[in-house]
C-alpha cells in the first residue's frame, strides 16, 4: 500500500468518524428539544388543568353570589313594601292626631263656654 491511500483511508475513516458524530450531535440535540418540548407541554397542561378547576370553583361562587343577589333584592322589597306600609300607617296616624287634637280643642272651649254660662 502506497501513502497516498493510507492517507485517503485514514481521511475518509475520519470523515465518516465526523459525520457520525455531527448526525450523534444532531440526534443528542432533537432528544433534547424533545424532551424541553415534552416538560414545556406537561407544565402548559398543568397550568390549563388548573386555570380549569378554577374556572369551574369561580362559576360556582359566581352561581352563589348572583343567587345570594336576588335573595336580598327579595328582602329589600319586603323591606321597602313594610317601610311603605308603616309610613302609611304613620301618615295615618298623624292625621288621627290632629283630628283628635282639634276635638279636644274644641271640646276644651265647648267647656269653657258652658262654664262661663255656670258663672
């Protein structure tokens, strides 16, 4: 064997030897992005399973407060027909008060003008 294809022989060995490890290299670095993807995509469906649950939790705080809601809105028209009612009542008996106020004036000078008559 001459030199020169001891040389051509060693130099395609060492070409093939660094293909092999450019292709190793580019295999090792797919693994690798494989494997961030995988945990990127793991911690998003975390974070989506999560988000979910508390979506569902705040829809059914929301479905109890709007509940809560109307009952109060109940309340406060029960409230405000009573407060309606006593001030009715209250008009009412005002006006009873006066009305008895003037009768008793009027009885007062009723009895003044008779006992003037007695003197």
């Amino acid at each position: 064997m001459s030199l020169i294809t001891i040389i051509v022989i060693v130099v395609a060995v060492l070409a093939v030897i660094l293909v092999a490890r450019a292709a190793k290299g580019q295999a090792d670095a797919r693994r690798q992005e494989r494997a961030r993807l995988e945990r990127e995509a793991s911690g998003h469906r975390q974070e989506g399973d999560a988000n979910a649950a508390r979506a569902r939790d705040l829809s059914r705080q929301a479905r109890s407060d709007r509940e809560a809601a109307r009952e109060h809105a109940a309340a406060a028209e029960e409230h405000n027909r009573a407060a309606t009612d006593a001030e009715q009542r209250a008009d009412d008996a005002e006006r009873r008060v006066k009305i008895a106020g003037h009768a008793a004036a009027r009885h007062d000078e009723e009895a003044a003008r008779r006992e003037r008559q007695l003197s």
